[in-house]
C-alpha cells in the first residue's frame, strides 16, 4: 500500500513539472506573438480607381477606370500574427460623358463604399521579409452610384514598409454585387488602392 502511494505521489509530481514546463513555454510564445505584434492598429489614407465595366475580368481594359475625387481610407486591428479585421471607407466619382458597363453618362455620379474584411497574412509562411506584408482578405460590403447595393468582397494586397511605422500598400478588390443582373451602375466591379500606411 505504501509503495502504491508513494508512486502516486512520484507520477502526480512528474505531471505537474510537466504541467509547469508545458505553461511556462506556452507563455514564453504568446509574449513573442504579442512582441511581434508591437502595433496592432493600423491607419492607412490614399486613393482608390474603380473600375466601371461591370465584368469579373481583373485586367481587361484597365484604361477604363474612375478617379474622380478618389480618397480612401481604411483602419485595421491585426489580433494574431495571421489574421486581422478591416474597415474601410472609399469615395470615387464618374463624370458626365464617361462610359460605364457599356452606357454613356448624362450626369456625374458619386462613387461611395464602406467595407469589412477579415485578412489573412500569408508572406511569413513563404519567406521572411520584416520590409513586407502580403495578405488576402474577404468580407462584404455596401456600395452606391445611384442605388444602393451590397457586394461580397475578395481583396489581395501587399504593404512594403519603408520605415518602422510607415509603410506603403498596393491593394486590389473584387467585389460581386448583390442582383448585379438587375442594377445599371451598383454591380460587379474592381476597385484598386494606393495608400501610405501608419502604425498606431
């Protein structure tokens, strides 16, 4: 009986150590996660083309893109080494005579936009480079020309930092509208951004 109790005390201790060990290191890496994370938040400002062929072809005729009062702007909390959350804002605009899904304008339009993306940073996996960050994100979103739609959204993306805090981002997003069959302006399109970003 005693050498039954004394080796239940023997394998409850070594449990615990290991216990402890277990703890220790899985602290010791969610500090370095959270060192690696120094500035969660984000601020990005720029501009933003949209594109106004209503197709889902990324590259065709890229000349045929609005940037009429083009302000972009976007805030973004990374909680993870790998994934964050977005929300954006964006206006554009289409002046009178400009083609647009085929048709030919009689009067400006006001591009306006807000979305919310959840990113998925990807460049670690494949190298590693502190100088750049390359994501692809999806979400939804709401748009308006002259009604207003909703759209789900597929975003890809890379910021090349050229100092600490500031960085400079390239992003182009998909979004496939809601009824696009049965809207004249507020359907599929492809908007691009260039924007500087700051950490917060």
């Amino acid at each position: 009986m005693r050498n039954l109790v004394l080796l239940l005390i023997l394998v409850s201790l070594f449990t615990f150590d290991s216990h402890s060990q277990t703890t220790s290191n899985t602290e010791y890496d969610t500090t370095s996660e959270s060192d690696f994370i120094n500035a969660p938040w984000k601020l990005s400002v720029g501009v933003n083309a949209v594109g106004s062929l209503g197709t889902r072809q990324p590259f065709a005729r890229l000349d045929e893109f609005q940037f009429k009062n083009p302000f972009a702007l976007a805030i973004e909390h990374k909680w993870s080494k790998y994934f964050a959350i977005e929300q954006d804002l964006s206006i554009n605009g289409y002046e009178v005579n400009s083609e647009i899904d085929g048709g030919i304008l009689k009067e400006d339009y006001t591009y306006i936009s807000t979305n919310t993306y959840i990113k998925y940073y990807f460049s670690d996996v494949l190298f590693t480079a502190d100088w750049l960050d390359l994501y692809a994100g999806a979400g939804f979103g709401i748009f308006s020309v002259n009604e207003l739609n909703s759209s789900g959204n597929l975003a890809f993306g890379g910021t090349v930092w050229v100092s600490d805090n500031i960085g400079i981002r390239l992003q182009g997003v998909a979004k496939f509208a809601v009824n696009a069959k049965d809207r004249q302006f507020d359907n599929n399109h492809f908007q691009y951004m260039l924007q500087a970003v700051f950490k917060l």
